[in-house]
C-alpha cells in the first residue's frame, strides 16, 4: 500500500490504534475531523502550509516533500 495521499491515510487507519503526542488515545472518526477541518488546504483555520512554507523559505525538497491530489502536504523525513 502507498501512503502518499490523505485517502490512503485514511482507509489505513481505519482499524488502526491512534494516539495523540501526548500518549492518548484518539478515535478514527475524531483525527479524521481533526485534520479535514484544520488541516485542509482549503481550511480557513490552516496559518502554515508545509510545504507551502518550505518553498518560500527553501527548505522544500521534492524528493522528501509532496501535496496529495487534494493538496494535502506529506513529508518523509523525521522532525519536531
């Protein structure tokens, strides 16, 4: 399976343990609605796009960094 889409994010997760960065537990149907509403490129809640961001600043490397058909942003390498 290819995760590199939000879609297939979430037909993976669907029966899958969710946890918050802070050890808690978190349902599907809550991170779902969690990332559709402030994390969409089309949310009027979103102030930073990764990627978006990324390359305004020049820190955006496709060979890492990717938006989904849906504009999503993705990133394959680690950070905090």
């Amino acid at each position: 399976m290819s995760l590199t889409s939000w879609s297939a994010w979430k037909s993976y997760l669907k029966d899958k343990l969710i946890m918050d960065e802070y050890g808690e537990k978190i349902t599907y149907e809550s991170f779902v609605d969690l990332i559709e509403k402030h994390k969409s490129p089309s949310s009027p809640y979103v102030k930073f796009h990764h990627n978006e961001e990324g390359r305004k600043k020049g820190w955006f490397n496709p060979e890492y960094d990717w938006d989904d058909a849906e504009g999503f942003p993705f990133c394959s390498r680690e950070f905090s």
